[in-house]
C-alpha cells in the first residue's frame, strides 16, 4: 500500500530534525532505522531531554485546545519552537483551555494551562490578557501562534496590534534566521529575520520530535486575567447546534462509516444519530444502494478529515484509506484482524460490526440518561468489550 502523501514540490522548506527539507517523504531516517524500528517490534524507543541547562531565555507558544488536544497545527507550531530552541532556551506553552496531551512529549519545557477557556467561546480581550500576562512573566524572544481561523490566528493578530509587536504572518518558512511568506498570489516569497509574534501556516514544521521537553506543570492562578469577569464589548451568540446527517462530511468532526459489513443499516442510522455524528460509506456499499453516493468516501468519493472516524465492517482498500488520511483518529471495527484499515487505525476493534453497533448505541444512550438524570447509569448487554473499547477512544 502507498502510503506517502503527494506534496506540492513547489512548496517552501520545512524544519525537520535533520534540517531544511524541500519535500517531507513520510519516515524521516534512513532505510537502517526502518529495519531496525521492524526487527524490534516497532518498539518506540525513549527520548532524550532536548535540554537540562538552566534557561536563560523563552520561547512561548499560545494555542487554544479541542476538547483535551491540541490539533496538528498547534502540535507543529510548537514543534518549531522546541526545534529552533538552544540549549539555554525553555519552550513555554499556553494552552487557552484544557490539555491532556504530553506536553513533554509535543516539546514543551513548561506548560501553562487555562482550563475555563473554550475554543467554542468567543472572548478575545480575556484570551489577550492571559497571552499578555505570560509574555510578562517570561519576557519571550519570540511568540510562536499558529495561524488558523479559529481564534489563534485572531490572537496573534490583536496581541501584535496591543504590544505595537512585529509580526509575521501566514509564515511558511522558517529556520533560526529568518521567516518567508508568500507574495504575489504565491509567485514569490518575501523574507525576513524572524519577528516578535511568529504566526505559522500549517504543515510548515515536521512535527516529529527526536527529544522531549521537560513538562513542568506552572500554576495558572499568577496569571491574573481579568477579563474573564469583566463585561466584554462582545455578544457571543452561542454556537448553532444542527442535525449531523445534515453537515457535509467535508466539515464533519465525527464521522461513523459502514462498509460491507454492515447489514443492519436502520440501527447504523440509529447509532449515528445517537451519538451526533455523519454517516460515511464504502465504495461497495454505495455500490450495493444502501447509501446515496454523496456519502461515499475515498479517492472517488469525498476526503475527509474528521477528528474522530469509526469504520464499521470495511476492509480499507487503498481508494477508502486516501479518503481518511487526514482523519486524526480511525477506529476500525472487523472481524479480519489482518485487513488493511487495521494498520491504518489507531484502536481495532476484532468483533461483528452489528453486535459493536448495537453495544455503543446501549452505551452512548445510557451515558445520555447518565448526563440528563446523575446517579441513573445502568448497564446493558451487548458486545460489553467492544463498547467499552470505543468509549474509552471516544473520552
């Protein structure tokens, strides 16, 4: 299977462990690591701290979290930051919202957590004194944001404005000297040292780290942020909750996909509907009419890239898996423990697809009743493993 994502060869340097690259190729190594990572298991082996000097300067990088985690543009700009950091430079990361990730292991020194923020609110001026207050404390060389239309973006860009910072945005180039853009509709590139506020492009930086930061937790209390109790020249109107059958899969967060193997359909539909995601489908069950063909994903359907796509009863023929490639997390239920999409996921389940189904209908409805009604969960039947598998790649 060809697993290596084609790459606009005109497209500028990335920063990766071993330097500038034209064009990232999947594994960074050499064909003696492959072997070796195959001889040993795929046993990941333990990182090294990038540094244990005491700091004598910082590098902060600010981004808002999704439900926990912090996406792969967020994970990249703080990779540019540990990768560009010397021996005697801390990486310094403020999180706007909750983190359960490894800190340490994305490369951050310390980490700054500010739980009552949430992406889906819209409050700009307490996200800017929060940012503002931590550039206080730690007096950063440069602040590293990535560049999104999600707030972050928006943060960089009022941060800038507030603290009369230079600032360079959309950056898709960058190494310990300079920042480059895109000019001219992307004819040419306009190059600098690298500004105050840095804010990345995605898939500028490899993500991938050979080392580890410290991850030392630092109370958020010191950092007084005011805004959030005071009155905000802002009306946040709340976001407009719709049916998920309704969303393109496009746009789809979460997206639950039948293959073959599913003959049940209307419970399908039932445990879509349950848990508030859009429905997806093979190329072979379009083909067999159980679904219209705007619901097919893969190389001759729709490409995705939902957070969270669960495959029931599809095997992963290579069309299916170029369709979910940039899907964050693929949870794969099938009887063939050996089937392609298994390698291809991040949890497999090996059980009937209707008896899985089944199972986390039971459990997503009761988790329901749990939330509406504390105190009242009860237990079902059902494929109990399976569904205790999936609510635990789904927390």
């Amino acid at each position: 299977m060809h697993t290596i994502k084609r790459i606009d060869p005109r497209r500028p340097f990335s920063v990766t462990t071993e330097g500038l690259k034209r064009i990232t190729l999947g594994f960074v190594g050499v064909a003696g690591d492959v072997n070796a990572a195959a001889l040993s298991g795929h046993r990941e082996q333990a990182k090294a701290r990038r540094t244990m000097a005491t700091a004598q300067r910082s590098l902060l990088v600010a981004a808002h979290s999704d439900r926990g985690s912090l996406d792969d543009h967020a994970r990249q700009t703080l990779a540019a930051a540990a990768l560009l950091a010397d021996s005697t430079t801390q990486v310094v990361l403020l999180v706007l919202g909750e983190l359960k990730d490894d800190a340490a292991a994305l490369g951050a020194d310390k980490v700054i957590e500010m739980p009552a923020f949430d992406r889906r609110a819209f409050v700009p001026d307490a996200a800017l004194d929060a940012l503002a207050a931590c550039v206080a404390a730690y007096s950063p060389a440069h602040v590293f944001i990535p560049d999104n239309a999600t707030g972050d973006g928006d943060l960089g860009r009022r941060y800038a404005a507030q603290a009369k910072a230079s600032v360079a945005a959309h950056v898709v180039e960058i190494d310990a000297a300079h920042v480059s853009v895109y000019t001219q509709a992307h004819k040419a590139f306009s190059v600098r040292s690298l500004p105050d506020v840095i804010l990345l492009a995605p898939n500028a930086v490899d993500a991938r780290l050979p080392f580890v930061g410290a991850g030392e937790r630092v109370e958020a209390e010191q950092f007084a942020v005011a805004g959030l109790q005071n009155a905000s020249p802002y009306k946040d109107l709340g976001i407009e909750e719709i049916d998920a059958a309704q969303v393109a899969l496009e746009e789809a967060d979460f997206i639950v996909s039948a293959g073959n193997g599913v003959t049940d359909i209307p419970a399908f539909e039932r445990l879509a509907s349950t848990v508030g995601a859009a429905i997806g489908a093979s190329r072979v069950a379009v083909d067999d009419g159980k679904f219209p063909r705007d619901k097919q994903i893969g190389a001759t359907g729709k490409t995705v890239d939902a957070s969270i796509y669960i495959a029931f009863g599809i095997s992963g023929a290579v069309q299916h898996l170029q369709g979910i490639k940039d899907c964050r997390h693929v949870i794969a239920v099938n009887l063939d423990a050996s089937a392609p999409i298994a390698k291809r996921a991040n949890l497999t389940i090996i059980g009937d697809a209707q008896e899985t189904i089944a199972a986390l209908t039971d459990a997503a409805a009761a988790a329901r009743r749990a939330r509406a009604n504390p105190g009242s969960l009860t237990t079902s039947g059902g494929n109990a493993s399976s569904s205790a598998k999936l609510e635990g790649a789904l927390a």
